[in-house]
C-alpha cells in the first residue's frame, strides 16, 4: 500500500485506532519473507509455488493476532480487479472465505457507477463487470459499496442485485460527500452497517451512537467564526502531500468550532525579495510551516518563521519548521549569520546536524550518512520529555508525551544556550536529554516548534492538543486584526 497518508491516515482518523507498521503488507515484503524461509530450508527443498506458499503467507498475515479487545478485522485489497499484481491477494481471501467459520467473512467490493450527464442515464455495466471478473476467480461479494454522482433508483438497485447476484439492499450507495467526515452519516443512512451485520448473522444489534459525529456535521455546517492559516510549504502544488496536516487543522478547527481556512503558499516566492513574506502573510492569523526535505524553500521557510516572531502571529513549526525557525533565531537575534543545516552541505555553523545515534527503548540506534535513506530515519514513536510550566506541558496536561517521528537531522544541542539566551527556550527533550524535540518562545503569544509530526496522531473525535491550541491562538488573533 502506498498511499498509506490517504489510506491508512483516513483509516485511523474515522476509526480512532492507530495504526502499526504490522497494519500493511506489500507483495515484496511476502516475497522477501517466503524467500528468506526458502534459504533457511523451512520448506524441506519442495517447489515454491504462489498456491499455497505466497497465500499461505497473506493469510497468516490477515491471521494474525490483532491485538486485545478486537472483534473484527477490516482488510483493504488495493487495485483493481483482474490486475495481476493482486491475484494471489484475491485468491488468499477467497481461501479464508471458505476456511473461516460461517458468518466469520464478509466480502465488500467497492465499484464504480458513472453517471453520463448528456444522456442522463446511470451506467451500471463497469459495476456488472467487476463484479463478473471478482465471480470468476471465486469471490462473491456480500455487499457492493457503489460510488456514484446520483442517488442509485431502486429499479436500478434491483437491476444491479439481479445481475450481480446480491440482495437489493445489499446494493449501498456511496455518493460523493462534500465533507469526509460525513460519511458515516451517510453510510448508515443508506443501511451499510445493517447489511454487513446482517452478514455476519448479528441481526439483533443496538442502533449506533452516532451523536458525535453529528455534531462534528453540525460545527462544520454552521461554524462560529472563520480562521486564516498560511501554510508555508514546498510540496504546496500536491497537496496531498500535507493530507495528515489538512485533517489536523481541521480538527483543530471543531475543537474551537471554526473553519479554518488554508492559504497555501509556496516558500520559494519569500526568496529574493525581502519584502515578500510581509506582503504575502499580513492577513494570516497564524502560520504553520511543515515538514519537508532539502534545501529547496528553506530561506522562505526562514523568513515565515521571522515574520511570525517580528509580528507576533501564531507559528507552529512542524519538523523542518521547527528547524529553520531555530536557524532564523540564531541568524537574526543571537547574531550567528552563519547559522545553517548540514543537510543543504557543509556549514561553518552547524545548528542542524544528521543524527549519528540516538536511543529507542533500550536499544542505541547508530546511522551514518553513507547508509541508506530509509535507514538513516528516526522513524516512530519515540517518548519526549517536557520542562515543568512550559506551555507545551500546559497544552498537553502532562510532562511525558508520545508522539511521531520521520526525520533524519535534529537541532544540534551544543547551541543550546545561545538559543535559549535569546528567549527561544527548549521545553521538550528526548528522555536521555540529549535531542531536541519541542522548542518555545516565553515573549511570543503562541510560537511552538517540534521535531515531531502531531498531525499523524490527531483525530476528529479527539483533536491533538497542539493543533487544538494553535487555532484557539489564531481565533484570538483573527480579533486582534
């Protein structure tokens, strides 16, 4: 699964269950296990075959333990039907479809059924397809979740179960929504989550509770107010770059029941023009300068930061955000024009560094820079320490936190107190003391960094504190302009 920020992330924010890195499985981490079994003699010299070794390997995956508390597990197959790439995933679920005790399997086949406007007739042909090539490598789907434009008529919906083999109401519409987070509203609208009880021979279920999501309808619906967020980016022509940090805003925004609105701007417009970044962000409420790899935008990113600090707007610095803001303090107030990463070459100063060790759990993690990309990652969650009646520890409520990481270089500590002289205090540190995760302004209404990515851990129905904070800062700034 690539896609993990649009699949997974979406996954976890309207579930509330956080994913692990034992959640996803692709067909080279089956092969890479199959063959590494094959080298150790596990399969006694017999012929390695997809049936049953590859799908042996898939079910065992799908098999395994979920975890305490668990009564059901939701398995997404990517692709298309008929792709080759997917066959030996099909052919392991049919498998369990038929191993699994009945009413254990529910198979739902998501199709497509495009409406042509000059003729004003709903296509059901691609749905009756689909399904036909799912039937004939021996899957027959309980529920079809039918993406379309239009309301489905019920002669169409009868017409659909008639060819594909399924009950009419087990024919779900899936229409476009205009706000993802009413979609369970609208799937239990339309009867999604009966049928697939009613499959799994669970008819006598109490209704859900489904109060909190509308209310979130409600707050997105009818807001109190309006805030503006300059997203200060050098991904901003993808936007689904930033798809995590998006939805956190958004959560942000129905903590304190507003819209936030995001002005995407492209750092690399602040460079070469010293007036640019006041001109373009005199009207945000608040700045928010994420992550990002390279040396690429970063002067831009610098000068947001400095902006920000100069005019007194809320900013929130998320991983590299964090790091040029720490540059742009130690150029500009504590006077180290030098000040630089190391990740854009060799610095005279270097306040950003790549990290060479650093401790996870028990164990010393050790990365040099000739090791691979993927492997020089401090990658997952790591515990952080925060300094007692900081702000930070304020917002959170607590002075230990767990959070998530993606980086490979970190503010360099030996500049500690030359950074901390200048009113930029480290309020967040690794437990081992050595790392730098949060830091803070004391003479700023509300200028916060991490080396983190809170995004990845934010929620609807439990906004992340920081992302919660930083918009009731910009609601207070938005009355202040």
């Amino acid at each position: 699964m690539a896609e993990t920020d649009l699949d997974l992330g979406h996954q976890e924010r309207l579930t509330g269950v956080s994913a692990a890195k034992t959640d996803k499985i692709t067909t080279g981490q089956i092969y890479k296990t199959i063959i590494e079994k094959e080298r150790r003699g596990d399969y006694l010299g017999a012929t390695v075959q997809v049936i049953p070794h590859v799908t042996n390997e898939i079910k065992d995956f799908v098999l395994g333990d979920p975890g305490e508390g668990v009564d059901f597990v939701l398995v997404e197959i990517g692709g298309t039907v008929g792709d080759i790439e997917g066959l030996p995933f099909f052919e392991a679920i049919r498998q369990l479809g038929q191993e699994l005790p009945r009413h254990h399997a529910c198979f739902v086949h998501l199709t497509l059924l495009p409406y042509i406007k000059t003729a004003g007739e709903m296509k059901t042909k691609p749905t009756q397809h689909s399904v036909k090539e799912l039937r004939s490598i021996g899957i027959q789907p309980d529920v079809l979740l039918c993406r379309c434009e239009q309301p489905i008529p019920p002669e169409e919906k009868r017409k659909i179960g008639l060819f594909c083999n399924v009950r009419p109401s087990a024919v779900v519409t899936a229409m476009d929504s205009s706000d993802i987070y009413a979609v369970p509203l609208d799937y239990h609208r339309e009867g999604l989550d009966a049928e697939v009880l009613s499959v799994f021979g669970l008819e006598v279920a109490p209704l859900p509770d489904l109060s909190r999501w509308q209310a979130i309808a409600q707050t997105r619906d009818h807001p109190d107010g309006e805030v503006t967020v300059a997203v200060v980016g050098k991904y901003t022509v993808l936007k689904d770059a930033y798809k995590s940090l998006i939805e956190a805003l958004a959560h942000g925004g129905l903590a304190n029941k507003v819209k936030v609105k995001l002005d995407w701007v492209e750092s690399e417009t602040f460079e070469g023009d010293p007036g640019a970044a006041a001109a373009r962000l005199e009207g945000a409420h608040a700045i928010l300068v994420p992550g990002g790899f390279g040396e690429r935008g970063a002067e831009g990113k610098i000068r947001a930061a400095q902006f920000a600090r100069e005019r007194r707007v809320p900013y929130f610095g998320i991983c590299f955000g964090m790091q040029m803001a720490v540059i742009e303090t130690l150029r500009n107030v504590a006077g180290i024009k030098d000040a630089s990463s190391t990740e854009f070459g060799p610095a005279k100063d270097p306040v950003v560094g790549l990290m060479t060790d650093w401790v996870q759990g028990n164990q010393r993690i050790t990365r040099s820079a000739g090791d691979d990309l993927g492997g020089t990652m401090r990658l997952g969650a790591y515990d952080a320490v925060l300094s007692p009646g900081s702000k930070v520890a304020e917002i959170y409520g607590a002075t230990t936190i767990s959070e998530r990481h993606r980086h490979r270089y970190e503010v360099n500590i030996g500049y500690n107190d030359r950074m901390e002289a200048t009113g930029l205090k480290m309020s967040g540190r690794s437990p081992d003391g050595v790392l730098p995760e949060i830091v803070e302004r004391e003479d700023h209404p509300w200028f916060i960094g991490v080396q983190f990515h809170p995004e990845l851990k934010s929620r609807p129905l439990d906004p992340h504190p920081l992302f919660a904070s930083f918009i009731s800062a910009a609601k207070v700034q938005s009355r202040l302009v």
